[in-house]
C-alpha cells in the first residue's frame, strides 16, 4: 500500500475535536464553530442564519453537524439556505468534521457549521 500525504494548500482541515471544542492548527476553538476556506468564527448556532447566509456565492454546500448525534435543524433555517443556494448536509458533528476534511483535500467549495460534540 502507498501512502500520499494530503495537501490541503491555504485551507484549513479539521485536526481533531472533544467536548465543547474543535482543533485547527492546533488550537481549541470553543463550539459552535463555522469553518470555510479562509474563514474560521463563531457560529451563534440555529437562530444565527445570517451568518451562514452570508457564505452565498462562496460555497456549494453546508455541512451543519448537529453534536455527537444527527439532529434536525428548524425547517425555515433549511429553506432559508437552500433558496440562497447553499446545499445543505445534516449529519452528526464527527462526521461533518470527517467528510469536511475529505472533500477539503478535493478543493470542493464547502463549509462545515459545527455544534459541540
């Protein structure tokens, strides 16, 4: 088997993640986290459309994990998004965090909104 070390270039993957944080570039941030190429902030969760609205234009699709288990997110918030046309993807936070990274090291145009895990 040969192993290729994954060049992620100026993006930012997901190095890891515990209760209430996730790492990048080794270093905590406190959940809930939006994370995109070139933008790392907090995220004011559910009710905080606008600033997941405001990544219009700039990527395909919305990872939303919603903690250690799959959740669903309010109905409006999911419509809101998708008529801006951003797809969005529910899964737990682990696994948005994962499929993330992977579709990061492809140069997809993705974003991962994450709450705690």
């Amino acid at each position: 088997m040969q192993l290729h070390e994954i060049d992620f270039g100026a993006a930012r993957p997901i190095e890891g993640y515990g209760p209430g944080f996730f790492r990048l570039d080794g270093v905590a941030h406190p959940a809930p986290v939006l994370i995109a190429p070139g933008l790392l902030r907090t995220w004011g969760g559910y009710e905080d459309a606008a600033t997941l609205l405001g990544l219009a234009g700039q990527v395909d699709v919305l990872f939303i994990g919603t903690g250690a288990e799959i959740g669903h997110i309010p109905a409006g918030l999911r419509a809101e998004l998708e008529a801006a046309g951003i797809g969005v993807e529910i899964m737990a936070s682990p696994a948005a965090c994962r499929t993330y990274n992977v579709l990061l090291s492809e140069g997809r145009r993705i974003a991962v909104a994450l709450l705690g895990v």
